[in-house]
C-alpha cells in the first residue's frame, strides 16, 4: 500500500478511532485520595464512666450535680475529722507541732491567711514545750497574734527573744479534755450546718420533687455524711475518756 492510501486509510478509521476512544487507565497522578472525615466526638464528663446500674440517679445532670454535692460534703467531713485529730493528740498529752496547725497568720499589707509552718518553723523542746522560731522579725507580734485568736484550749504565746515564741503545754486535766470535747462540739455542729447548706443548695438547683428519685438519694447523702460527723464525735469523746 502507497504512503498516500495509507494516509487515507488512516484518515478514515481516525473519526471511527476518535468517536469510541478506548478507555484509559489512570496513572498515579490521577488517582485521587479519599479521605474519611469523622464528626469530633463531644466530651463526655466523668459521670458517664459509672455504670448506669453502679448510680443511684440515673439522670446525668442530676447524677453530675450529686457528685458534687457528695465532693463538698466530703471536704467538710475531712476538715472536722482533721479538727479532732488535733484535739486527740492535745488531750492525750502528746506535744507535736500539729497542735498549732489551726493557726493562721495575717501579715500587714496582706489578705492572705498564712500557715504558721509557712512564716516559721515549730519545734519540740524537752517533750513539753514548742518552739516557734519566725522567719523574719517583723513576723514575731502578727504569729503571737495568731495563736491567741486561735483560741486553743491551754495554749499561750510566751515572747523568748525577738524571733522566737515559746509555747509551755500543760499535761491535759479533766477540765481540759472536757474543754476540747465541748470545743470540737460546736466545730461538729457547724459541719453540720456546711453539709445542710450544700444539701439544700442541690436540691434548689435541681428543683426535684419530693416523691422524686434524685429528692430522695439526696436526703440519703446528707444523712451519711451528718451520721460521720456523728461517729467522729463519738470516736473523740472514747479516746479521750470524756463521757456525754
């Protein structure tokens, strides 16, 4: 076949060619990469993780608001227990420098209440006398201060010398076992109060009904956490020898 009927043939078969291409097979760069979006998953708080069957309230905004309810009644529990803990030690006649941790201390030009081992540092002389020594002098009269509002039962600031304040403590009588008893008495009932107060404010909050669910594990909560109290106090006067 001559070049020119080839160029012909050629010519006619092209139309044919370009009117039904074949199909062509992308190459790498044509090929498009699909990626799988996700929705961002909400928070979950940390009620959820109980199991359902494990909550009393099966509501998770009333189940969140019990949980914190039951934090902040724990704190006034643990706060009293601490209370006692130091009362124990002064009616047993054991000196420590946990007996001064009730006091706090005011510097000038300062709101803020501070420990005493944060201004000073407390110590144990001949088993019957604590030693404060201040950090700065200028600190001496507002530490003295702070342990006379205190008011602890037998406990009185003597000035050593410019820096330090000794404290004498007398071995514990009748009379003062009694006095720190009747003291952790009225600590006990202001718990009491502090835990009510959060029971109520829950329960305002939640505005549930009294023939509800949530109104009942509540009253429940609040009873558990008054009978602790109860059973420190109990715990307070045995160890002390202190009757009702």
């Amino acid at each position: 076949m001559s070049l020119p009927l080839l160029r012909r043939g050629i010519l006619q078969v092209g139309p044919r060619l370009l009117s039904h291409p074949p199909k062509r097979v992308p190459g790498p760069s044509a090929i498009l990469t699909i990626r799988r979006t996700y929705a961002a998953k909400a928070k979950k708080s940390t009620a959820n993780l109980i199991p359902g069957s494990q909550r009393p309230i099966a509501d998770d905004a009333a189940w969140e608001d019990y949980q914190k309810c039951d934090e902040k009644m724990k704190a006034a529990v643990e706060w009293f227990r601490k209370e006692c803990a130091s009362g124990e030690a002064r009616a047993s006649g054991r000196v420590t420098p946990a007996l001064l941790s009730p006091v706090r201390v005011r510097l000038p030009d300062d709101d803020h209440l501070y420990k005493l081992e944060e201004v000073s540092t407390v110590g144990v002389r001949d088993g019957t006398l604590l030693l404060i020594t201040v950090f700065d002098e200028e600190y001496l009269k507002h530490v003295e201060r702070a342990i006379y509002e205190a008011k602890l039962p037998n406990i009185v600031p003597q000035k050593h010398d410019n820096r330090t304040i000794k404290v004498p403590i007398p071995k514990p009588t009748v009379e003062a076992r009694q006095t720190l008893v009747k003291a952790a008495q009225m600590q006990a009932e202001d718990s009491r109060v502090q835990i009510r107060k959060h029971h109520q404010a829950s329960l305002k909050k939640g505005k549930y009904e009294r023939t509800s669910v949530e109104f009942e594990e509540f009253q429940k909560l609040s009873q558990r956490h008054v009978g602790e109290i109860d059973n420190i106090i109990v715990q307070l006067k045995k160890s002390t020898g202190v009757g009702k």
